[in-house]
DNA sequence: CCCCCGTGCTAAATGGGTTCAGCAGGGCAT
DNA sequence: ATGCCCTGCTGAACCCATTTAGCACGGGGG
C-alpha cells in the first residue's frame, strides 16, 4: 500500500499552501479563503482519503484525542469490566480513544503507567479502582486532566462514583413492598464486628443506606453475620448457620451477588425454596445473577454508565464534584411474600 | 508544575547539542562521543528527569511504543477478558502501551477503529474475537502489522488460538482415566444435527479432539444433544431431558462451562449426585466453573496466554503461522468412578 | 498621484525529537 | 610544509501538522 497521504499532497493537488488546506480542513472561521479554495481542498482531501496524522497534530496543539485508564484491576477482571466498556463507548463518542494500563495496585506500575502516558501526551487520564478507595496519584502537569472512576482522591476532586446509599434503601424497599417485615437478615456485614475495619468508602455508603430504609420502616435485622471474604463459599457457609440457628429467617439481604449464590446451595440443602421460604435480594448483578433459579434480584452496580460518565466528565471540563450515578434495580424472581407460619 | 523537560534542556545543561544527547541517549553505537560527553549527557538527563516525547519521536522513526487492539466484545465481557490481560502484561513487559477499540463485529466501526489507530501511528494491530471465526480486515499498510488473535484471517495469516484438538482429547481422557467406558453423553453439540451449520473454528476442532480420542479408546457417546445457545438456562433443559430420558447416562461431556452449570441443576432436581451419579467434564474455565459445588473439572480457554503470545508475535518478526496455546486441565471435584450398577 | 484598507493567500516559525553530512583540529607519514 | 586520516562534535534537514505575521494586489478617498 502507498505511503500515508499528507496535508502537504492535499495542498499540492488543490494548488494552495498548506496552511490555507489546514485552516479549510480545521473549519477555521475568519479565515478570508474564497469559497472556490474550500471546494478545491475539500475535493482534494476526499479524493486523496487525506486524515490528519494525529501525534504531529498533536505536537502543536497539545491534543491529541487520546486518553489514558489506568486501573488497578478493572480492565482484565470480569467483576469490573463494565467500567471500561462505558469508557471505550463513551470515547468513541467523542472521537476520542483508550490507552490503558493496568497497575494491580503496584504504586510503582502506576507511576511508570502515569509516565508512559504522559509520553504520549494523553489529553487526560482516568482512574480506576475495583474496590472503591483513596487512591495515590503522582503528581501530574497541570494541564493533564483526571477523573476518579469508583476511586476518591484528595487532590483530583472529580470523581464517578455508584449512588450505594440509595441503591442499599432500595434494597431494603424490595423486601419491605413485598411484606416482609421480621426475620430479615444481613448477610456479609455486621457494623459490630466491623467497628475497626473498613472496606471501602462505598460500601459504608451501602450500609448506610440499607439501614436508614430500616430505620424509616421501624425495623431492624433479625441476624447479621460478618464475612470478610464475599465469595461463594462463605457465603455459603454463613447462610448455612444462620438458617440452621435461626428458623425464623424468612429474608435475606446479601451484600453482593456471590454471597448471594452461596445462600441458594445452603437453602438447596436445606431443603428450603427460593423464593417460597427465603426471600433474597443482593448487590453487584453479577454475570451469575442471571444465571441462578430462579433468577436473583439485584441492585446493579452500574458499571457501563459509570465508565462513560467518568469519560464525559473528562472531556467537558471536570466540575470536581462527585458524581453519583443510580443503581438500577434488576427485579427476577428471588423476592416473594413471606409464607405465614 | 513545571513545563515538560525537553531534549533541548538536557543538551543546554551537559553543554552539548541536541544531536549528541540524542545519540548518547539511545545508545547508538558508533557515534564518536566522549566518555566525557556520555556522563555529562546522562547526568543532565536523571537530574531533570527527562523523558523523551514518544509522539515526537514516532513522528521521526515511526515507531510509537503503542499497539491497537480490535476486538469484536472481548475487552468488556468477561468471557475473555483474559486475552486483553495477557495482551497488557505483554505489552507492559516490551515497554509498550495499548490502544484498545471495541467494534462489536460491526465493519464499519472496525474500519474506522483501524482508521483512528494508523492516525496515530500504532506499531502494529492484535485483532481479537470472542468466538474464533474468520475476520475481516481492510487493507493495512505494508509497514502495520497485523496478528490475529482467537481469530483468522486468509491475508493476515499470524494466528493465535487454543489448542483445542489437543484440550478436547483431554477432556475425554479424564472420564476414561476415571473409569467410564459407557453411559457418556455429550451436551451441546450433535454433528448430525449442525452439519448444515458452522459455530466456529475452534469449535469444530475440540470436537473433532473429543471424537479422536473416544474413538482410540473404542467408545462411542450414549447420546448427543445439539444445543444451539450455550447458556444455563439451555444445558438445564437439555440436561434434564437427556436424563430423564436416559436413566443410564453417567458422565457428560459439556462444550461449556455454562452448560454444565445448567447440568449442574438438572442432576440437583432429579436428585443425582455429582459426581456421584454424574461425572461431568467440560470447557473454558468461567468464573462459574469455581463457584459451583462441586467444583467444575474443565479445561480451560488459556486467554491470558493467548494476548500474551499474540504480543509476542506482533513485536518480533510476525511469523505467518498459526500458533496454538496450550489448554490446560482444571481438576476440581466433578468427576468420580462410575457407580456400579 | 499617494496613502490606506480590505481581500486572499503564503512563508516561516513552531512543537520535540532523529539522523546524515560535514566541519574543525590534531597527529602522522611523506 | 603538505596532504591525509581520525576523532569528536555540530548544523541543518526532516517528520507532519498548526499558527502567526505579513505580502501582493486592487479599489476608494484625499
């Protein structure tokens, strides 16, 4: 294939510099060139297939339609992925594209990360965590934008981030609508056995909220039970306990959907039915949520809109603010009455 | 902070000119430079921090340090986000850095993904699919190279793929090894039933693994079940028919992990055992393949390996060859000895 | 007739680096 | 003393675009 078309063939074909063709294909207003120089440079450039090589522009105008995502995990795990489809939908949008890197939280990744993106001169860079916390960041020229994704920071203010306090309310809203009020348990949270750890900004959020729709209703938990590790197995474990202790537990709000998934195989043995016996609903709408029997009800950690707010933010100029995106409830058939006993 | 250090500082502080630092800090052999100059150049290069602008300097040599990477879904669904995480580590790894564009599989997108990425300048583009199938891709420059990855393409002919042929004969060697030698049905695909049809390459090559082996053993499937859409929801109804059917079935081979899962349910409500009543083997290693009780045995998509490999190839001399990824064995606790009957 | 202004366009500087041709100056052979 | 080579370095072109200052020309006013 031939070599890459340049301003320069532009120019030549239509008889003009190369600063008129620029200023036409730039669309510069004021510019005093005739209209019969626009259609020649125009005709030039379509028939030629002319695009702008994007690092020269760059060079001289310091933009150059490139942004940076540099996560800790985002991009490579499932849990999170959506973050950076958003972002790449968001991008594309905007014309704009992705350079990412992930630094697995190695402060050292992250700042050689920050360098090579700097080399290439990214418009601005993003930020991502999976678990939403402070996260370090080097210093950055003045001119290089950032925006916090699932992440907070002291000095980049601009941050995206789930709305979990009104997400964890409509949690607890699901199972109050549909008539439970007693026998309500937590599964993978206990404020009392927690008192000195913290997970992460969001999840106090969560908490938080789950409680206040509590409160408002008059309720409180019949049970929490502490899990450190929200996967599966303990999940598994815990609601084995609980359901085996506690008979009258007609309920169960999961802190995230692999918790979730272990209650079902704990109520399978049990011999109990979801939804007939226990009432479930979790966080996350994880992949296996939709996979269940009967399907989990869910409040979503929405991660798509997320990443492609985290984009807009950093294409507009960064208001430094939080931005909190909703949580969408994702109803299946995990939630019923309580059976009266 | 401060404006970006140039080349042009470091040469004004060693008190040499832009030609000579440039030379001394790549390393060119044969220049004629002082010992002297060496240190001086390289002293002044640590104390300011200089870092060289990758943008220009591509403009001059060509080469970005970056590579685009096309896929149709594979960076945002967690299905193979493996391949985007090998193909970073790589990447990171030669000091590169990775632009990445999702498609969808839709050509118009894909052409103007590639557009933008020769705008500026990739060193070369990894073109990557969920499902290995053939690929189109518009023409290229000469000097872009191409490596297609869990894909083929007849101009782009460097390819990386699993070794399925080989991972299908291991999936029939761990039943044999276990013990079974009748009663094994396979759950997803029936070569009497799709010979009109054509999933994908790899597809057709596991099977034709499986075959090979269960052949060399002198066995045949007690049953085959074509399922067209490889999800729970399909592998729980086919399952429970095939056993409901079959009372003799005691092994099943799925063509995925999401089948078996669905299989997984179909034993539970009939009330089988696994792996008790039903051994059951399968593909990909999911995130599910983990999570379910018993752990799933499968052999998994080597993702990882797979963008690892295909960065490898993109930045030595491509070698216009297929090159198969090894599919390693998962042993969880899914397979048993046959009860005797 | 001269000056001024508006119109339509171009030359040249610029961004940050790489690379090639070649310039000074010292040492050596003739 | 002349010519030549070697050493150690620099000037300038080049990559591809953007941007600013200003040139040439024609017309109108004084």
């Amino acid at each position: 294939m031939a070599k890459r078309v340049t301003l320069a063939d532009v120019a030549r074909k239509a008889g003009l510099s190369m600063s008129a063709a620029s200023m036409i294909l730039n669309g510069r207003p004021d510019t005093r060139l005739s209209q019969e120089a626009h259609e020649r440079v125009n005709a030039a450039a379509a028939e030629l297939g002319y695009r702008p090589n994007v690092a020269a522009r760059g060079l001289r105008t310091d933009k150059t339609l490139t942004i940076g995502f540099v996560s800790d995990l985002v991009a490579t795990t499932r849990f999170a992925s959506g973050l950076i489809k958003g972002a790449l939908e968001a991008a594309e949008d905007a014309r704009h594209f992705v350079l990412v890197a992930e630094t697995e939280g190695d402060p050292r990744r992250e700042e050689e990360a920050i360098a090579a993106l700097l080399d290439r001169q990214v418009d601005g860079i993003i930020f991502a965590t999976m678990r939403a916390r402070e996260l370090f960041v080097p210093d950055l020229p003045d001119s290089t934008r950032a925006v916090m994704l699932n992440a907070i920071n002291a000095r980049h203010r601009t941050s995206v981030l789930p709305d979990e306090y009104t997400g964890g309310r409509a949690a607890v809203e699901l199972l109050v609508d549909a008539g439970h009020r007693d026998g309500i348990a937590l599964l993978g949270q206990s404020d009392e056995a927690e008192r000195e750890l913290f997970r992460s900004e969001t999840v106090a959020r969560r908490v938080a909220g789950i409680r206040s729709a509590l409160d408002e209703h008059g309720l409180s938990f019949a049970r929490e039970e502490s899990i450190w590790l929200w996967e599966p197995q303990e999940g598994y474990e815990a609601a084995l306990r609980i359901l085996r202790e506690d008979p009258g537990i007609r309920a169960m709000v999961c802190m995230n959907d692999r918790l979730a998934f272990g209650a079902y195989q704990a109520a399978a043995e049990l011999g109990m039915s979801v939804p007939g016996d226990l009432s479930i609903v979790s966080f996350d709408n994880d992949e296996i949520a939709a996979y269940l029997r009967p399907g989990l009800t869910t409040v979503a950690l929405p991660h798509e809109a997320m990443g492609r707010r985290a984009v807009e933010l950093l294409l507009r100029e960064p208001d430094h603010g939080q931005s909190l995106v909703a949580m969408p409830v994702v109803e299946r058939e995990s939630i019923a009455p309580p059976a009266h006993s």
